[in-house]
C-alpha cells in the first residue's frame, strides 16, 4: 500500500485530497497546524486504519516516521483576509515548511508535489496566463506574503530536483471552490452565498469588472492526482478557462440562491488582480486534463453544502474586517 504525507489535511484542497487518496487505496498521514483548518473536513477519516493525522506546524519542523512514497504540500493559508491576519506564518510555510518537506522527501526517497498558485502571476499582463509567463507581483503588498513565498516555494522545490534530483511536481492552481471552504474566509464564493443565506446585500469590491475563472473542486483533485503521477517537474496550470467578471458572478449567486438581495459596490482592495484565467495546454496535452464540471453544476453541489450548515456557522463573523485591506 503506498503511503503518502498531506500537509494542510483539515483544509479545503488538502482534506478533499485526503478522501482521494484513500479511496486509490493509499495509506494517508494527515498534517495540520489547524489555524486555518478545520478537523470537521476530516472527522469522517479519523477511525480509518488507513489514515493518521498529526498536529504539526511544518514551519517548526517535520517528523513522519515509517516509509512515505509521496508527499503533498497543501498547507498555506490561503485567502487575502488571511495573508493579512497572518502574513509571517503565511511566509514561513511556503519557504521554511517547504524546505522541512523537501528534506523529508529526500530522506524518504518520496515524490513530492507542492502546491503553487496563479498568483504567481500577480496582477498579470498577458492574458491568458500560460506557464512561461514570469508575472507581475508587487512584493511588498498586503499580498507580497503570499505570492513571494509561493514564488520561493518554486524555486526551492527546482533547485532540489535539479541539486539533489529529488522527484517533484509543481502545480499552479487558479481559483478553486467546492464543499468545505470556509464559510468567512473572506474569498468571493463562500461571502456572496454566506451574504445571499443570511438575507444580506452582496459586496463587489470595485467595479466588478475583474475577472476570474473557477474550477471545481473534484476537477482540481483530479489533475493533482495525474500531475503527481506524472513526471513532469516544471510547473503545471491546473484550472478552469471559463472566465467571468465578478459582477456577473454576483448575479449568478443571486440566481443560485432564489433570493432578491441587492448588490452593492465597495472599494477594491489593493493589488486586486484585473484578470485572471488560465491557459491549459500543457496540462491538456501531458496530462490528458480538462475540467469536467461547469459552473452551473458545480455551483448547485457547493451551495447544497453550504445550505446545510448551522445557523451558528452561518452567522460566524470571524474573518470580516477589511478596514486594514482598502486601497488608500
Ligand atoms: N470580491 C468581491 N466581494 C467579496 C469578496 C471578493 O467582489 O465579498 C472580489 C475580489 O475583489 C476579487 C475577486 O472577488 O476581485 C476574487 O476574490 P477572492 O478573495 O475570492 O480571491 P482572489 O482571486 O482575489 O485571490
């Protein structure tokens, strides 16, 4: 049985990944910190044989005993209102966390496949964005902890593979919704369908006119699964090229949800990317990839889980203040 490490397992991305790869038959090691995770997304795993999990921090260090065949590392905050709230920790596990992990998958002789983010592309001037563009990131912005440690994230994982030839993938990964994203993690999907349930107006930042392009969950997990059975190690775009301005995206909530809210327009918060959409080619043509979910449906499966949440949850105010976050 193949046995492989999931840093940021009680996450979005990292407890859907989990399910994967214990149904393929994998003896799954779950790693959490638990500051942006939540062990509800993986309850369901935990009296398993075939997985463990482990409250760790992979920025202090990584201990795993026992063989590990692959490793994936999905740990990272993962929201603007996050990089805000936690910007060193959103630094540190990205560049320190992905140092331990490499060490971890050379000493282990596993594959290891980090999880990089289009936001590589900062606010981006070609578009589409296709993986042999270098980008346009501000470093020192409300998102340079991100992007910047996402970056080092890259070229750490490069040198390693090409210094120490250890096995790696490196995924780009665009905008992703699903079931299990945080209901106030500030990102779009989960505050327009939170602000629609709770009777609310729903916010556009600026004039709504940015663009992005969303990919559905089990769409993303299955690229990630043949990216990593792959052996590419150059990054790989993993999203959906169905692109849509935000404004439209409201709309098409107020439609999902059956509900007349209003919309009203706030400031744009800084370095706010314009457009973003991915160019797919490389994943078409050496993954045989393409998403296979279209909004419409993947839409309806996610509001289906966040209708089912508790009043409790639905009214949990945590992640809401942007005032630190406007645009000057
Ligand atoms: N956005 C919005 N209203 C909200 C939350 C986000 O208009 O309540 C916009 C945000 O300004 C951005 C887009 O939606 O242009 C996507 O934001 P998100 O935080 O989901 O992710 P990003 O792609 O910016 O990392």
């Amino acid at each position: 049985m193949p046995r492989i490490l999931i840093t940021g397992a009680a996450g979005f991305l990292g407890s859907h990944l989990c399910d994967r790869f214990i149904k393929e038959g994998f003896e799954v090691v779950g790693m959490d910190n638990l500051i942006t995770g939540n062990m509800k997304n993986i309850e369901h795993l935990l009296g398993l044989q075939e997985f463990t999990f482990q409250h760790q921090d992979v920025s202090d260090y990584v201990h795993v005993s026992g063989e590990l065949d692959y490793i994936l590392h999905f740990a990272s905050p993962a929201s603007p209102i996050d990089y805000l709230k936690i910007p060193i920790q959103t630094l540190k596990v990205s560049s320190l966390g992905t140092h331990h992990l490499l060490g971890l998958a050379k000493s282990k002789n596993a594959k290891i496949l980090v999880a990089s983010t289009s936001e590589v592309y900062g606010d981006p001037q070609v578009h589409p964005q296709s993986e042999d563009y270098w980008g346009n990131v501000n470093p020192i912005g409300p998102r340079g902890v991100y992007d910047e440690a996402k970056r080092f994230q890259e070229a750490i994982t490069m040198a390693y593979h090409r210094f120490h030839a250890v096995s790696v993938s490196i995924i780009r990964i665009f905008n992703t919704y699903g079931p299990r994203m945080r209901l106030n993690d500030g990102r779009v999907l989960p505050a327009f369908i939170g602000q629609a349930l709770r009777g609310e107006d729903l916010t556009v930042f600026g004039d709504g006119m940015q663009t992005r392009s969303f990919c559905y969950v089990d769409d993303l997990v299955e690229g990630i699964y043949r990216l990593l059975m792959s052996n590419r190690a150059e990054p790989v775009n993993i999203g959906n090229p169905d692109e849509i301005t935000i404004l439209d995206f409201a709309k098409e909530i107020i439609k999902l949800t059956n509900t007349d809210q209003k919309i009203v327009f706030r400031d744009l918060p800084k370095d706010d990317p314009m457009q973003r959409k991915p160019d797919i080619s490389v994943a078409k043509s050496l993954l045989d990839w393409e998403p296979k979910i279209d909004r419409k449906e993947g839409l309806k499966r996610t509001y289906a889980y966040f209708r089912s949440l508790s009043e409790e949850d639905l009214h949990k105010k945590e992640h809401n203040d942007f005032t630190n976050y406007i645009k000057k």
